[in-house]
C-alpha cells in the first residue's frame, strides 16, 4: 500500500461537501464549525503590508528562514511575553503556516519502521504528516477526566527505540484544556529519558481572550538543551489566517533540521507578509491582540447560555475560540453533528473529527460573526 493510500479522508472536506448541499437546496445554514475568524486583520496591519507591497526591495525571492528583523522581532517578542530567551539566527524559523512545520516536522527524522506519538484527540495532520514521511502513528489518548492531558503510564507502553518524536497542542484544539508547569516538567523528562523530540503545536497560545497568554513549553524546559521545539502562528492572534505566517521556536537542531528540509521544498514567506509579521509583534502587539480577541469572551457567554439550556455538558477552558460539549443523545458525534445540519440548519463539527476519541463530543466555533452566534444559539437551545 502506498503512502497516500494510507491517508484517512480529511474530515473538513466532508464537511464542507455537506455545508454546501445544504446551501444548494436552499438552506439558510449558520457555519459554527470552521476555526476561521470572521473579522477582518487588523487595519494597522493591512496598511503596512500595502505599504510592503508597494516598495520593490520585497519583490524579490524571500528569505527562507525569515529576514533578519522578524527572526530578531520574534525572539524580542518571546523574551517580553513569554520570558524565554532565544538566539534568532539558529533557534528560530519563519513557517509558512503553522500547519506546513507540523507538516515537514516528521520528515526531518522519521524512516520507514519509526514510530510517532500522536494524541487522540488532536489535529488529524499531525497522523497524516507521519504517514507520509514513511512513520507509524502510535495514538495515545487525551481523556476528560484527565483534563484531556496524556496518561504518562500509556506513553511509557507505546515509547520504544524507534519513537521519533511526540506532537502534542496546548492550548489544545478541539478541547480548550490547557497544560501547566507541571505538566511540562514531566513531559520533559519523559522525552529525555527515551530520546524524543518534543513538539508543542502552539497556534492557540495567545488566543485566552480576557486573560494572560496560556503558559508555553518553552518557558519551562530550556530550549537551547532541551530537544523540544514550539511551533507559534499570527493566523489566530491577528486574524490573519490567509496570510501564513507561523514561525517555528527551540532547539538548535530541531529548528536547524527542519530548516534543511523546507530549503528544499519552499522559497520562504513573501517579505512584505515577513515586515507586517515584524510591525505586529513589535511596540503594537499588546494593542493589536486586544483588539482581535476582544469578541470572544461575549460569543461564548451567548453559546454557553444556549447550551445550558439544552443539558448540554461543557468542558470549562478559559482557552482558544472553540466550545467543546458533550452529545446529549445516545447517538453518535457524527450522527448528531448530521441532524444539526439537516434539522436546524446549524453546521457544528463532530468530534470524531478529532479522533476516536471525541465521540461522543462536538465542537463550536466562536469565528463566526455576532448575528450568526445568536441565530445559532438560538436554534441549538431550541433543539435536541
């Protein structure tokens, strides 16, 4: 069987398919499901990139692992918000999107016969870029009565000589738990101990609307020893998801590896995306993320509420854009996020989506604008 025969269907494109035969018959569907804010980027930072645009110096090829500036720009940044202190020239990466860095992450380490741990639940790419750089995923659960946290007993059990590496996404997507200091201290040593690279998908970092960023990896092990690398993206700070722009954060071999392998497969981010990228994470940051998430505490109120109402479960985070709720019915994630469409008309994803794991769950998203939260509400908490 060949690599790609390997690739279970991707789940956002079914559910896409269905969105639109819905709309085709004349639906008026409410999308709750797709993480994709629906506010514009900032106007600040649409003005820079115009200005960027505008001037011939960025016309010409990028540079791959980013310019100077931004690499000096984001460890600026890490040092101010997040304490870590990092050297920009061999420890950060530039990423088009946090997504192509999971993407070429196992590639960078992985031979046919490896092994990769992946959570079920997490985001389905972290399996797929294993199957396709010849690897095996070995599943390890995240359970609600752990906090959606990794049982370290299993990890033990799956963690052989052939384990590669670990993914793992705090503030973690689909779920909003988070991962504390002690958390990250046993994860450490648990990597240490079995020699494995430590990846934290961290595109949600920021993303605790009212409240202090969520704590990252790096402010706990020491990322020019450690064999962990952090992968950050501007898509959900900023709103600027059509953008990618992501960088990639740790340890010197980590990020100098996947570095060799984008060199061969990309030519960099558009310098003008790289200068915007550099002005928001600059004196404007604080400002700027304020802005962006200012909306979502008040979404989730209204889904909360609405979701009460039904005896809907909620699992309480203070952490991303998502609700994840359990199904009230005896019916599968699938079977319920389906009804939801056809019945009300309300797009929802099921958290099978996510992995075995999450049936039995769903998720909402809170990217959708006020009326559409409201009108989603208010068909959901009239429904079951």
């Amino acid at each position: 069987m060949g690599r790609l025969d390997k690739l279970p269907p991707y789940l956002f494109s079914a559910i896409d398919q269905a969105k639109a035969a819905a709309l085709a018959k004349g639906v008026d569907v409410v999308d709750l499901g797709i993480g994709d804010p629906d506010r514009p980027t900032p106007a600040s930072l649409v003005e820079v990139m115009a200005a960027a645009v505008a001037d011939p110096a960025f016309h010409r090829y990028p540079a791959q692992r980013g310019t100077p500036r931004l690499r000096q720009a984001i460890a600026a940044w890490l040092k101010r918000r997040h304490h870590t202190v990092v050297d920009p020239n061999t420890q950060v990466l530039v990423l088009i999107g946090s997504k192509e860095g999971l993407g070429h992450l196992p590639t960078t380490c992985v031979e046919e016969g490896d092994n990769v741990l992946v959570p079920d639940l997490g985001y389905p790419v972290y399996g797929q870029a294993t199957l396709l750089a010849g690897g095996e995923p070995r599943v390890f659960s995240l359970a609600a009565e752990r906090g959606f946290l990794p049982d370290f007993a299993e990890l033990e059990k799956l963690a052989d000589e052939k384990t590669r590496m670990i993914f793992l996404n705090y503030p973690n997507n689909p779920t909003g738990a988070v991962a504390d200091e002690e958390f990250w201290k046993r994860m450490i040593a648990f990597t240490t101990k079995h020699n494995i690279r430590l990846v934290n998908d961290a595109a949600y970092l920021e993303v605790v609307p009212g409240g202090e960023a969520a704590l990252s990896l790096l402010q706990v092990a020491s990322p020019s020893k450690d064999r962990v690398i952090e992968l950050h993206s501007l898509s959900k700070m900023f709103n600027m998801t059509g953008w990618r722009i992501a960088f990639a954060v740790g340890h010197p071999e980590l990020v100098g590896d996947l570095g060799r392998v984008k060199e061969s497969m990309d030519s960099g981010v558009f310098n003008a995306v790289q200068e915007t990228a550099t002005y928001a994470l600059g004196e404007a940051f604080e400002g700027l993320l304020a802005e962006v998430m200012d909306v979502y505490p008040k979404r989730r109120q209204v889904i909360n509420a609405a979701l009460a109402k039904m005896g809907v479960e909620v699992f309480p985070s203070p952490a991303t854009f998502y609700v994840w709720a359990k199904v009230p019915t005896e019916e599968s994630s699938i079977e319920f996020c389906g009804r939801a469409l056809e019945e009300i008309g309300t797009v929802i994803t099921p958290g099978l989506g996510f992995g075995t794991g999450g049936d039995g769950w769903f998720r909402i998203s809170l990217t959708a604008s006020d009326e559409s939260i409201a009108e989603g509400a208010r068909r959901l908490e009239g429904w079951k």
